[in-house]
C-alpha cells in the first residue's frame, strides 16, 4: 500500500536504509518521508529485540504496508535534514500565482448557504474576520468550500454555520440548517505517559539542552549542511501494539479500533529526557 502524497527521500546522514524500509509500500508525492538521520547506539538492540524468538513483538519492516504492528524504525515527514510538510510541499511551489491569495490575521466564523439544490444546501460562502469585534467580511467560492480547520475547528465551524444536532444549535441561538448529531461528538483523548531510565553512555540527546556550546556547533553544523543532532526526531524507533483478543474478551470490553490490525497503543523509544525540560543527571533513555 503506498501513499500518493508522499515519497521516500534519503535520510540526513545518508546512511544504508536496506532492511529498514520497503520503498514498495511509498508513493511518489511531494510530501518527503525518511527514517532517522542521526542514528543512536540503541537503536540496533531495540530492534535486536523484535527478532528473538520469544519477543510479541516482532519486527515490521514498514508500518506503511497497511499492516502497522511490530517493532520498527520511525518514519518521519523529513527532507534533507529538514521538516517537510503540506506548506513545503504544496504551498511553498505555488506561491507566485497570481490566483492564489493567502488571507492571514483572520479567522472563519461561520459558511453561509448561498443557495439550496437538489442536493441540499450549497454553503460557498465564507464569513471572516480579524478580530471578534471588527466587521465581517465575505466570500463566495465558483464551486466549493474545502473546510480544513482541525479536529477541533472544523465541527466547530460546521455548528457555527447550523450543522449539527437540532437541539443544541437552537439552545444557544444558532439557527439550524441541517440535523447531523455526531457533529462536535466523540472526540477521544489520547493518553501520553513517559518513563525514563538513567542509562550509563554518553551517546544521548540531553546535552544539547543543557550545554550553549554544544547547542550552538550542533546548530552550526544543522545551518551549514543540514546534518547533525538538529536532524534527529524524538526517536528512531517505534513499536505499535495490541492488547491480546482474548484479554479484551475474558474483561467484556469493546474494541476500540478499527479491526486487528489497529494498534492499541505505541511505544517510542529516544535516547533523551522527553520532560518539557530536561532533567537533571542522566543521560536518558525515554520510553513514551
């Protein structure tokens, strides 16, 4: 299974990636993939682990085969030793397009039906503005609206414009337009817990926090050639997991996922302190 949007890149140190990955499983989009660019000494034994007879967790040569569980090496929206992203990728190509305005400063408040169809309702116009209190601007698309806004924004927005459940909407003064009551539901928390362990090598990331020194030729080294501990994401390696079927059986609870090949739960494994501020002593092995 490959992604359209998305393609493999070399990571930043260039070193040999065979048996990390299966270029097969990637596609050849503007969207740069790579794996880790500044390798660390534990890396070899963590996947070491997921290729011992007795380990659960076996080894996954690409979490992109459609098949996410195991044991692998984490991929990352990386390019050249630098973050590649949905800007880099599509708005950075187009920005001297004379058909492209970029409004910034400002804010959706809500789509405006323009006309109803046999379809339903047409909503292809946008309301906006710079503040809460300036006056509300409009605009009205040929064809369609793509509503991006977020987890949170996006079925905001829609409530925002009469989209969701009746009653809700007409308790707090919004006019309802269409009755859709998951909108603005089921939203799930994702629980993140991290362990750290000291751990006697020195090969860690913990010292470019706490040393300007070492911050400031590592950031020399990431300016002058893209390579480096500036490369590194929060960690080379990556174990996707589920709780046992008939663990989930035996306790009469629901399975959460879509089917079983869903994870239930990750596990990162970085050779740093992963606390908002690293901590004292050390250095670290983190398991988030």
């Amino acid at each position: 299974m490959s992604c359209g949007c998305s393609r493999l890149v070399p990571p930043a140190d260039h070193h040999n990636t065979t048996g990390q990955v299966d270029p097969a499983d990637h596609g050849y989009g503007p969207i740069e993939i790579s794996l880790p660019g500044y390798p660390s000494e534990i890396d070899s034994r963590v996947i070491g682990t997921s290729k011992a007879p007795s380990m659960e967790v076996p080894y996954n040569s690409d979490v992109n085969s459609g098949h996410p569980l195991g044991l692998s090496y984490l991929q990352s929206t990386v390019g050249n030793g630098e973050r590649s992203s949905s800007a880099t990728a599509y708005l950075d190509p187009i920005l001297g397009r004379k058909n492209l305005h970029v409004l910034i400063s400002n804010t959706v408040t809500r789509l405006i039906p323009v006309k109803s169809t046999r379809n339903g309702l047409s909503l292809r116009e946008v309301e906006f503005a710079p503040n809460a209190t300036a006056k509300r601007s409009t605009v009205t698309a040929r064809k369609e609206v793509i509503l991006s806004a977020g987890a949170i924004n996006s079925p905001q927005l829609l409530m925002l414009s009469g989209i969701g459940d009746h009653d809700a909407l007409a308790s707090i003064g919004i006019e309802p337009l269409i009755h859709l009551p998951d909108v603005g539901q089921h939203l799930s928390d994702h629980p993140y817990v991290s362990s750290y362990w000291t751990v006697s090598s020195n090969m860690t990331l913990d010292n470019i926090w706490r040393d300007p020194t070492i911050f400031d030729a590592d950031m020399t080294q990431w300016l002058t050639n893209h390579t480096g501990q500036f490369t590194a994401t929060p960690g080379n390696t990556i174990a996707y997991c589920r709780i046992p079927d008939d663990d989930i059986a035996q306790k009469n609870l629901s399975d959460p996922t879509p089917g079983p090949d869903s994870p239930h739960f990750e596990m990162l494994f970085a050779v740093r302190c992963s606390f908002p501020h690293t901590a004292a002593g050390g250095p670290h092995l983190t398991l988030d």
